[in-house]
C-alpha cells in the first residue's frame, strides 16, 4: 500500500489489542489477498477459506511482525498457507486441474469476453508449474516486487527475474493460442 505512515500506525494499534485497527487492516488488504488466492487455487470457497485462515494467522503473529515491508510479510505468510495448502492434496497439479473444472461448473456456458479471458487466464496458469504460477501471482496480485519475491525464495532477484518473464512468456503464448499444446513443455 501506498500509505505507510498509515499501516504504521494501525500495526501498532492491532498490537495494543485494537479490534478497530485490526479491522481496518483487514480492509485494506482482503480484496489483494483474495484475488491472489482466487487465481492460485480457481476456487471462491478455497480462497474464503484461505483469507480466513490468514487473518487467524495475521492475530496470532502480529506481534512478531518486526518492520519491514508489511505487504512482503503479509503475503509470505498467504504464500506459506497456500503451500501448506498443496501439501495436504494428493499432487500439485492435481489440485489445480481440480479447482480450473470447479470454475467452469461455477459460471457456466453463458459468459462475456472477461470471463472467456479469465478462464484462459485460469487454464493458463494451471498449465505453469505451481512455483512459477505462485510468483506471477505474488507479483501481480500481492504487488509485490521482485526483490521482495527473491528475498521470499531465498534465491538471487536475477533468478526471480527469469522465473517470471519465462512465466509470463509461457502464459501469454498459451493465452494467444490455447489450443497448441501446454507451454510446460518448454521449461
């Protein structure tokens, strides 16, 4: 988020017990971390549930929050549920197979250009490695940068770098023609 000053003072706030301020945390980061879980799992109850389970962590590990980037430390903790999330699943890729034919049963056959794009948008990303789909999203719905998403990994900001432009270069030529095959194959 832009203002700062602002989260500040309402982390300060939530660690004095301020139901109010956790409330307006709340507010101000549900519809990014929605939409971030949205696109990982394709599914609108795994995402409720997700961003549930992250507020109940954001209580319980608000007081261990120690400066810094607040959205890094928001979304690595939504990152770290999501993965415990996949654990629990037979594989990976099937559970994103899964929850892509969940949103197809969801919205049906009557449907405008942005849901057409949406659902090209949602198969393309299941047909990305779950690793490089989670960056593209923590990039673009958790905005966070790519130093953020290399401290994150772990690993060099240039590795993050190539990670998400070969992402996003698999997802654009799978979005452009959907029907030539899967980009996985070009790892």
């Amino acid at each position: 988020m832009s203002d700062q000053p602002e989260i500040a003072e309402l982390l300060l706030k939530c660690r004095q017990g301020n139901s109010a301020a956790l409330g307006r945390l709340v507010d101000l980061y549900s519809a990014r971390c929605y939409g971030y879980f949205y696109r990982l799992t394709g599914s609108r109850d795994s995402s409720e549930e997700l961003l549930s389970e992250l507020y109940i962590r954001l209580v319980e590990k608000i007081s261990s929050f120690e400066g810094g980037s607040f959205e890094k430390w928001l979304f690595t903790i939504a990152s770290n549920l999501f993965r415990d999330r996949l654990r629990k699943q037979y594989r990976q890729k099937r559970l994103l197979e899964e929850k892509a034919r969940l949103l197809e049963l969801e919205d049906g056959p009557e449907r405008g250009a942005d849901g057409e794009i949406s659902d090209r948008l949602q198969q393309g990303l299941k047909n990305l490695d779950p690793q490089t789909a989670e960056l593209i999203m923590l990039r673009f719905y958790g905005d966070l940068s790519f130093k953020e998403l290399a401290e994150m990994r772990s690993e060099p900001i240039g590795t993050t770098l190539s990670k998400v432009h070969r992402g996003l270069k698999k997802l654009k030529e799978w979005m452009e023609n959907p029907n030539e095959g899967n980009p996985k194959t070009t790892k």
